[in-house]
C-alpha cells in the first residue's frame, strides 16, 4: 500500500481526505506467491462484478486497484479490515456539530418509551435513552436503547471526558445494575465544566445540565464512554452527510504515536460497494465517471483523482496487472439485446450465421423474415427455451459457443460480419486467420479483455452490444500545418453520448478533443487521425477513425533577400541581416559564399574577411527554419570585390639619439597591428634618400652636417594596404667634436731673445691638421704661427699664450689655448744717479750728468719736475731755470730702456732759490 495515497471515498458527495498509514508494512508484491495471487483475485472477483452490476465500475479496473492498493491483499487494512482502499472511518457530524443538535433538543417533551428513528431529522419527544441512541445515530455511531442496555455496552472513563461520554444514574432497583436514567455530554464550559443534555422526567422535558451537578447526586453511577464511538474531524475519520452505508465498524490503527480510524468492512463485498457508490455518485469522481465507457480514460482519471501526486505512475500498475492477469476477463459484458421479426442489418445476419452454425438451416439475408423467426423457434425448442421466435438474451447465450482461432465455418463469418459492422478489417474468407484474428485480438484488448484470438460469449456480447450505427467520421481539409481539419463524425446511434479525439501518430493530442483541429507545427510528416468513440450505457463503445495523408508543412509567408552590412575590405567583419520573416519565430541558418561556393565553416550571422577573399565577391545564404515549415533559403547580392585591408594601428615612428655627425639614431616603429606586420626603413638627410640607409639605426656622417635627419618606417602585410610613415624631422645635425683635443704646452726659456715651442698634445680621432697663433697678451702676434716663437724684445714683462687650432673634416673647428707664460727682463747691471750742476737759482743753467749705464745699448730719457709736475719740454740733460722754479724744487728724472731689461728709473732733486 503507497503510503501517499489520498483517496477520494467520502459519503455523501464530501471528498475525504485520508491518511494512508497501517500499523505493518504491506509485503512486497514479488514476495507473493502465483498461487495467493489467484486466490486473492477469486476472492475479490464476486465483489468486484457485484459492484460493477450495481454500479457500473468496470470490474477488471476494482480488481486492479484492490490489488495495487493492498498489495494482494497483504496489507492490516485488508487483511484485517476487507478495506482495499484504505477508506478512513466517516462520521455525519463534528463534536460542535454534535453539541448543536444536543441543544437544539432542549425544551422537547419527555415521553416513557417514545421512539426516536435516526432517520427523523426534528423528533417531538424523548426518553432518556431514545435521546442518547436518536444523537449518536444522527453522528454516525450506534448504541442499544434503554439506559441499563447503555451502561452495559459502555466502559468507565478514565482521563478526561469527551463529547459523546455518557453519565449514569442508578435510581432504578428494578433493573440488575440498577441504572435508570442516562444523559450524555455536549462540550466543556468556560468554567471547566461540561455541558449534559437528557430528558430529564415528564416535568421537565429536555434539559441542560451539567456534569458536576450530576457528580453531586447521591445515586450518581459514573461517566462512562463508547468505544465506537467517534466523531468526525478526530482521529482522522471523515465528515460525511451518510455514514455508515457499507461500514461494519472502525478500525484504528496507530503509526508514530498517531491513530487513524479506517473503515472495516464485513466482507470485500462492501468495499467495493462503497467506493463504487463514491465513483457513481460523489462529485469529486464527475471527470471519471464521464469517461467510464472507457476503460482506458477512466484508469487516467481515477489515477489523477485518488493519486494526484503519482497519477501517471499508479495508472501504469493497475494497466500492468490487468494485462499480466487479463482481468478484463472479469468484466461483466451487459447483454439486453433483443431481436424481432422485422428487424434487419448486420446483427440479424450475424445471428442468421450463429443459427446455421448451430445446424439450423436459415438463409443469410440480414432480415429478420419469418423464415428466420422458424429457425429462431426451432433452435429454442432444441435448447428448451420458450419458443416465441424472438432472439433474446437466452437464446444468444445458448448461441454463444466460442470460436477459436484458426476455425472456420459460419461462426467465423458471423464474427467477420460484426467486426466489420464496427470498423475492423478482416480477411476474405471463412477462416479465423490474417487480419480477422488481428482484429479479433484488438477489439477484445480495446475492450479490456485478454488479447486472444477466440471469440468467446463476452466477445459475442460485447460485438452485438455494439453501438450501431456507427458511422466512419469524414476528413476535409488540407492536411497542413496551421490549417484546420473538419471532422464530420456522422449519425450514430440515437442517444449515444459522442466523445472525440485527434491522435499524432497514434498518441492522443492533450487537449484536442472537438471535431476540429488546426494543425500544428508538431503535426508536420505525422498522420493525424480523428477518433469518434460513441457509447450509451449497457453498450459496447464503438470508436470509428478517420485519417489524415501525413501532414505536409506549412510556408513561411514573408521570406525577404538578406542584406549584407560592413566593408568589403579583408580584415573587417561583414554581418547578414536577415529582415523580418514570418510568422515569427523564425531560426536562422548562415552560410557565406565566396564567388558564388560555400566558405568551410563561415555559418555564423557575421563573417570576417579574409586574405583569401580578396578579389572575390561575398555573399550569404540565410535559411529561415521554423518547426513545422518548410525552410527557405534566400540569398543576398553580392559585395563590390573585397579590397585589402587597411592597417588598424600605424603608428608615427620616433627618432632617438643626438642629432651630431658620428653618432647613431634608432628608429622607433611602434607596435603596428594588426601584428605581425614586415616593417622597413628609409632614413633621409632632409628630402633625400640616404642611400644604404635601410635599418633601424643610422651613424650620422660628415655629409649630415648641417642637414635635417627623419626616418621613414614602411608597414607590408600580405592582404594588407602597404602603409609609409615619416618621422618628425631630428634637429640640423652638428658636427662632431674631437675626443681629444689637448691644450698646448710652451717649452724653452721665457726671455728675449730666446726661442719658445709649442707642444700640441695628442689630438683624437687622427688626420687632425693643427695650426699655431702666438699671443702677447691678448694680442696675436703677428706672423708668429707656427710652433716655436722667438722672444722679441717687444715681447719682456708680458705673458705670452699660444693657440692650436685642430681642424679635420665633419669636426667642429676646435682652439685650445695655452697656459700664459711671463716674459721675464733682466736687470740694467749700472744705473747711477745722475748729478746736477750749476746755480741754484734763477735763469741760471743747470746740467745734469747721467754717468755711464751698463750693459751698453741703455737708451736714456730725461725729464725735469717742478714740484713733482713735468716741466714742458724740459727733456733734456741741462735745464735753465726761470722765476717759475724760483722757490721750488725742480727734480731731474732719467730713464734707461734696454730691450730685454728692466726699464729703470733714476732722480736728483735741487731746491731754487
């Protein structure tokens, strides 16, 4: 037993919600022997037919359930209660309910011996007891009459008191336990005390009291309670306005600390019974019963309403065991047909053919002729049937024997006749062979009884039981998708109830259930059928099919040409834009074309071009797909030719290094992408190309001099445009500077007359041309410019320098000075001082003697001072003095001046008077 089953079985038309759990597990079904299988479907099988005559529930579907329910029967509720649909307990009222009607009695008159039937909603009158028995029959429950009785089949309570507990008084001598009055409890106060209603006595009628009242009465017998008694909404049992109307009993059964009452059943007959009741009548049960003509349909829908959780999964046993065990076979087929003089069609001829195969010689016409009422007589008569001439029930069960498989004669054509007459095929011939004993096996499985070959009397009945007529549905329309298919199922049978179906490829369309269908998307390449299934009760249900050619696919409406965006040019991305088809959703499939032929794996919306698309138009094919369409491929125009692309980063070089004749620059490219790009270079010396001038580096040359310098850097890349790119121009280049060029030193003797030499040093790099250019002073001297100098007289006391001038070719013109060197003088060797003769005084000559200077060669310079201030003119050894010196001191100075020697200064003074 699955223990999350809920199942619909409440009485009168209340959906009972139940819990389904026992007290021991059910045994596994492998555990069950073949033969407790058989035995256990034999016990069921009177229940189950019982059932189905009363009811109508299909008795191979009651059976498949008792099965599945109670694991063949292995199941405490089963076993122990004949309950196989684990059915809780039910009451027809809840305590408050209880409590109510109690109250609602209050006032009625008191009546020794009146009688209170359960089924009187509204008694006028009560005694003691008959109001406790009229309470707990209206709830659901049972108990005897008389108070004493009541005593008898009640048992103390221990705990606290419930609704429905019963107290006793023992007033009543007469009786062997002494019990004479009884009342019962409605519910518990606010104080804590519970409500009694009884029927108190003549004087007083019903009456509310309470318990503790009760307790204070001397002849007080105790509260005591019913052990079967329950009430609805406690321990699991179920509200339901009829209770009672198959159940024996209850039982509990108690599984984690929490007890459940179930229905108990005093034989499986009453189980059936009841949850037959509840299908046929129950609203909840509306969608099966519905469908109950269909065995199949109505599985479904008893698997969707009492196993709502694991419908599909609870439908796919009961179908299981019914074929391992052709419970179909228990079916009760309804047999009511009779037919009379008068009648015709196929049913006549069928039972012309079951007469002449019984020996009694009649003509097959399909009338039911007096020729046929004879033979109808005749066949009675041999069987001991009243012979009216009238085939009836009776008379086709004494017809009915079975035909097996493979047989021939007139029981084959008269079966042949039937299976026709309800739309199977069969073979030519009088042999039950081919397509007859295929259709013989399907009719028998689709009316849910075993898949034989035989015509036995359930197949008999169920043929000629069938719904006639039962016309084959006519199809129009076009088989399509998105259009509609017309079904026109005929005229059947007057009062048959028509259910229609559309099937894909044999498996039911959900929701497809009017005699018009659009077909859809789904249905492309299928055969979509049309099933017409006619059924009134005491028939057999007879489906008629029609079919359609497989369904072809729809055409997209709106297919518009693909446009192309993007330049045509390698290296960039062209995109399909495929428009707007319809009806929409559409798919799209891509594939890129080059000169007209598909590019391996180019099938995304976009496509970037290639080095071998240049030169090459491109195009794309979109193909719009769409279930159940056909798909359509349209194709664009073409591009202009694909150019090549254009370099996406090409960056100015730059120019590093000193721009300075001898020394190397480095072009700097830049990163080109798209990498790898083949970068060359072209230096230039202004405008000009340098010839040989091809790399990234170039040392400047003497030519550069003077000139401007940029580097031109050319990016090539296969499918590529060739791109050239100048650098900014490097600054007018400078000449080069020597790496050595020393000062010069002088040698020789600094003094007139001698002869100095200027050392240049080592000038770098060599082929340096030196020249020389002495200095006296900061005064060249003229014509001294090579590298020795004699020392003139003009050249003592002063310092003399030397200037080397390097020149070399692409080299700045450098001078380097030498340190100063002194010209020294040398000392006049005599320079005595002079004497003055003569007077002292005015106009007198005065004549100074210069004595002899040495070395010979002095030159001597003389001149006379007044007071310190040369005398105009007076240069010369003799002075004559005039009133001007008079009083003054007149000073004769003489000066010696030899080349190479020290000009020396030497004077005498005399005071005029």
């Amino acid at each position: 037993m699955k223990p999350s089953r809920v199942l619909a079985v409440a009485l009168g038309w209340s959906l009972a919600v139940l819990v389904a759990f026992t007290n021991s597990t059910p045994a596994n079904a492998a555990s069950v022997s073949d033969s407790a299988k058989k035995s256990f479907i034999a016990s069921v099988v009177s229940a189950a037919q019982s059932s189905q005559r009363a009811y109508g529930v299909p008795a191979s579907v009651s059976i498949a359930q008792a099965i599945v329910n109670s694991d063949w029967g292995t199941s405490t509720l089963a076993k122990s209660a004949n309950n196989f649909w684990d059915t809780r307990c039910t009451r027809s009222l809840t305590p408050s309910q209880f409590a109510a009607l109690a109250d609602a009695q209050v006032g009625k008159a008191y009546v020794l011996g009146a009688e209170a039937l359960a089924s009187n909603p509204n008694p006028s009158k009560f005694d003691c007891s008959e109001l406790v028995q009229w309470l707990y029959s209206r709830s659901g429950n049972k108990i005897t009459d008389l108070a004493a009785a009541q005593y008898n089949a009640t048992k103390p309570v221990s705990g606290s008191p419930k609704v429905g507990d019963l107290v006793f008084l023992r007033n009543n001598p007469a009786r062997s336990n002494g019990i004479g009055h009884v009342a019962i409890l409605t519910g518990k106060l606010a104080n804590g005390d519970w409500r009694i209603i009884e029927a108190r006595g003549r004087a007083y009628g019903v009456v509310r009291t309470t318990l503790s009242y009760w307790k204070t009465r001397s002849y007080y017998a105790g509260l005591r309670r019913s052990s079967n008694f329950i009430l609805a909404g406690t321990e699991g049992v179920v509200l339901a306005a009829n209770s009672y109307s198959q159940q024996s009993g209850c039982i509990s059964i108690t599984s984690g600390g929490k007890t459940i009452r179930y229905s108990k059943y005093s034989s499986p007959t009453y189980s059936f019974a009841e949850h037959a009741d509840q299908v046929v009548n129950s609203p909840d049960y509306a969608a099966a019963r519905a469908v109950m003509d269909d065995k199949s349909a109505f599985i479904d829908a008893l698997a969707t309403i009492e196993e709502p959780k694991g419908a599909g999964d609870y439908a796919k046993k009961l179908r299981a065991v019914m074929a391992e065990y052709n419970l179909g076979d228990y079916d009760v087929v309804p047999f009511n047909l009779v037919l009379t003089s008068g009648k015709t069609g196929e049913k006549v001829t069928a039972l012309q053919y079951l007469l002449k195969k019984a020996g009694v010689s009649v003509s097959v016409t399909g009338k039911f002729d007096s020729a046929t009422v004879a033979a109808v007589k005749k066949f009675q008569s041999s069987k001991k049937l009243g012979a009216d001439g009238e085939a009836g029930p009776k008379t086709f069960d004494a017809l009915f024997g079975s035909v097996k498989s493979g047989a021939s004669g007139d029981g084959v054509s008269a079966a042949k006749t039937l299976l026709t007459l309800v739309g199977y095929p069969v073979a030519s011939g009088t042999k039950l062979a081919g397509d007859t004993a295929t259709s013989v096996k399907a009719f028998r499985t689709a009316q849910g009884l075993s898949a034989s070959g035989d015509v036995d009397a359930n197949t008999w009945k169920k043929l000629f039981m069938s719904i006639t007529p039962a016309p084959q549905p006519l199809l129009t329309g076009t088989p399509q998708v998105t259009k509609t298919l017309q079904a026109d199922p005929g005229t059947w049978l007057s009062g048959a109830s028509l259910r229609y179906q559309w099937y894909r490829n044999g498996a039911a369309i959900s929701g497809a259930t009017g005699t018009s269908y659009t077909l859809q998307p789904e249905d492309a390449g299928t055969v979509v059928t049309f099933a017409a299934t006619g059924s009134k009760p005491a028939m057999t249900s007879v489906t008629r099919k029609a079919s359609s050619p497989a369904v072809a696919k729809a055409n997209l409406s709106t297919t518009p040409t693909p446009t192309i965006t993007g330049t045509a040019k390698a290296g960039t991305s062209l995109t399909a834009v495929p428009g707007t088809w319809a009806p929409a959703p559409v798919t799209f499939g891509y594939q890129w074309l080059r000169d007209g032929k598909p590019i391996s794996g180019a099938t995304a919306a976009t496509y970037q071009l290639q080095l071998s698309d240049i030169g090459a138009v491109i195009k794309v094919a979109v193909t719009g797909n769409k279930a159940g369409y056909n798909s359509v491929t349209k194709t664009s125009a073409g591009t202009a030719k694909v150019a090549v692309a254009d370099l996406t980063t090409t960056p100015q070089p730059s120019i590093t290094g000193t721009a300075k004749v001898g020394s190397t620059l480095t072009a700097t490219a830049g990163a080109w992408a798209p990498a790898p790009v083949t970068l060359s270079y072209q230096w230039y010396r202004g405008n000009t190309a340098i010839k040989g001038a091809t790399k990234s580096t170039y040392k400047l040359a003497t030519e550069d001099s003077g000139k401007t310098i940029k580097v031109a850097v050319t990016g090539s890349k296969d499918g590529y445009k060739t791109v050239r790119v100048e650098s900014a121009p490097l600054a007018s280049v400078v000449k080069a500077t020597f790496e050595s060029a020393p000062a010069p030193t002088i040698s020789g003797t600094a003094k007139v007359g001698s002869t100095l030499t200027a050392t240049a040093g080592e000038w770098k790099p060599g082929g340096v041309t030196l020249s020389y250019q002495w200095y006296r002073g900061s005064s060249a001297i003229k014509g001294a410019t090579k590298a020795s100098y004699k020392v003139s007289g003009s050249d003592g006391g002063k310092s003399l320098t030397v200037v080397v001038t390097g020149t070399k070719s692409g080299y700045a013109t450098t001078k380097v000075s030498s340190a100063p060197t002194e010209i020294t003088l040398e000392r006049l060797s005599a320079t005595p001082k002079p004497k003055v003769d003569g007077i002292r005084g005015v106009n007198h000559l005065l004549k100074a003697k210069v004595g002899s200077w040495k070395p010979g060669g002095v030159t001597l310079k003389y001149r006379w001072y007044r007071n310190g201030t040369a005398i105009t003119g007076a240069t010369k050894t003799s002075y004559i003095t005039s009133t001007a010196d008079r009083g003054k001191t007149l000073t004769f100075k003489v000066t010696g001046s030899k080349s190479g020697y020290q000009t020396v200064s030497v004077t005498v003074s005399v005071k005029i008077k």
